[in-house]
C-alpha cells in the first residue's frame, strides 16, 4: 500500500543517525512524505479507520522524532559554536597584543603557539570564524611584517661587518700550512680580538664565515699539542730511559756475539745477530723520539 511504503519512508529518515544525517535533504524529503500522503488521502483507495489512524500515528511519530533530534543537534552545534567562538576571541585578543612587540623570537614563538590553539579550538559559525580568522591573521601578518623589516635593516647595517671579518679570514687562512708555531698564536689572537670588535654579520653569513675561523683555530691548536707532545718532560725522559737500558742489552748481546763466534756455535750466532739487529733498530726509533721531545 502506498501510505504504508510513506510511513516505512518516514520511519527510515528518523532512525538515521543524528551524526550522519543531512538535515535539509532529510527534512525536505519529509515534507514531500507529507504531500504524498495527503495526496493519497484524497485520491488512494480508502482505508478503514483503525487502519488510517494507526498508519497516521506511526508516520506522526516519525515527524517528531525527525524534528526531536534536529532540534537538539542543532542546538548543540550552537553551543559548541559558541565556545568556539569565544575561546578564538580570546585567541584574537592576544594576537592583537603582541602584534606591536620587538622580541622577536619569543613572540614568533607565541604566534606558533596561538595558531596551534586557533586549530584545536574547533569551529564557530562561517562568518564569526571568518571575522575572527581576518582579525587573527592581521595581526599576526602585521608582527611579521614589522620582524622582516627590522631583519632587513640589521642586515643592511651587518654587512659592513661582514666586508671586515672576510678580510680577517683571508689574513687568518694565510697562516696556513704553519710555518712558525708562535708568530702564528699571536697573529691568531690578533685576529680574535678584532673579529670579536667588528660585531655580528647577516644572519645568512654567520654559519660560513664562523666555520672558516674555526677550521684556522682548529689547525693551530693541534699544532701547538702536537708540539706539547713532543717537548713533554716526560715523554723525554721515558724516551731516554728506553735508550739507556737498549744501549745496555745491546752491550750484553755484543758480548753474546762474541763468545758465540769465538765458540763457532752458528745458531747462537744467527740468534745473536737476530736479537742485535731487533734492538739496534728499535734504539734508532727511541732515539729519534728523544731528539724530537728535545726540539
């Protein structure tokens, strides 16, 4: 029967669930429900009455129902609509504050922040979120604006500092390879100090011209250890000390020799020589570490 298949129509719509429905289609089709069912009324086979009035009273039951629940999305939605908006005018509001500030990173950071707050707000109305959004990004484009230009002025001020110190770096690389360890230290800290008095250069040039000094210092502090190491006391006197006492088993094996040779004993000759020749060269390398810690 044609109201039956209506009402199993309407049934059908108010049972949706409220988070997947589409409202305006739903209730536009309701209403076209509605007219079918008039229609038929008036040009369908007629029904008894209990019939009629049970089939009108499911059908009424799905109309309230339908307009139960879209009246209490609805009323949600503003509801979060609201806390939406009032938690992005708070948002706004601290935009707007720090819009004028000069400390430029940390401000830079609290925009960051806002913005991640702005998105976790979740959304107001079309155009509160639009009003508010243009309120946000002004201000937040107006912080920008004021940090590049600024950034653009240093820049411009920092280069002449910059033309000073790639002249230091040129006088610095010169020193390389070393020649003479000291005057190279005290040119190096001559160039410190003045690279430390010509002030910052652009921010784009820090990482590069700070880089090549480095590699300059680098070069003259292992240098100046590796001539440590080689003047050490210490490292002189083991040096010494292993010389002494090769020189001593040397004399020993000399004499060993000797007696081998006089005796004609030819392994205990080979042994001899072998052993002699180990320690003579390794005197030899003792004695080029000694001269070397002596300077």
């Amino acid at each position: 029967m044609a109201r039956t298949q209506i009402v199993e129509q309407a049934e059908k719509i108010a049972g949706t669930d409220p988070s997947r429905i589409q409202w305006r289609p739903a209730g536009e089709q309701l209403r076209t429900l509605l007219d079918q069912w008039k229609e038929a009324q008036r040009s369908g086979p007629r029904l008894d009455r209990p019939s009629e009035e049970a089939l009108w009273k499911r059908f009424s039951h799905a109309r309230t129902t339908f307009d139960r629940e879209r009246r209490h999305f609805f009323a949600e939605l503003e509801t979060r609509n609201a806390s939406a908006k009032s938690a992005k005018a708070a948002l706004v509001e601290e935009a707007e504050r720090l819009r004028t500030s000069t400390d430029w990173g940390a401000t830079a950071g609290a925009y960051r922040d806002l913005m991640a707050q702005w998105k976790a707000s979740g959304r107001a109305s079309r155009s509160d979120d639009d009003a508010l959004w243009a309120r946000f990004r002004a201000a937040q484009d107006a912080f920008f604006a004021a940090r590049d230009a600024a950034s653009a002025a240093t820049d411009t001020e920092f280069r002449a500092n910059l033309e000073v110190k790639e002249a230091l770096l040129t006088e610095a690389e010169a020193l390389l390879p070393i020649a003479d360890l000291n005057a190279a230290k005290a040119t190096l800290r001559s160039i410190q100090d003045r690279w430390e008095s010509a002030g910052k250069v652009p921010r784009g040039d820090v990482q590069r011209v700070e880089g090549r000094l480095r590699a300059v210092e680098t070069a003259i502090r292992d240098a100046d250890q590796a001539q440590w190491r080689r003047t050490n006391p210490e490292t002189r006197a083991r040096a010494e000390g292993a010389a002494a006492q090769l020189e001593q088993a040397i004399a020993g094996l000399e004499a060993d020799l000797a007696a081998a040779e006089a005796k004609g004993d030819a392994r205990k000759i080979a042994d001899a020589r072998a052993a002699l020749d180990a320690r003579r060269a390794w005197l030899e390398q003792v004695q080029r570490a000694a001269a070397d810690a002596r300077g």
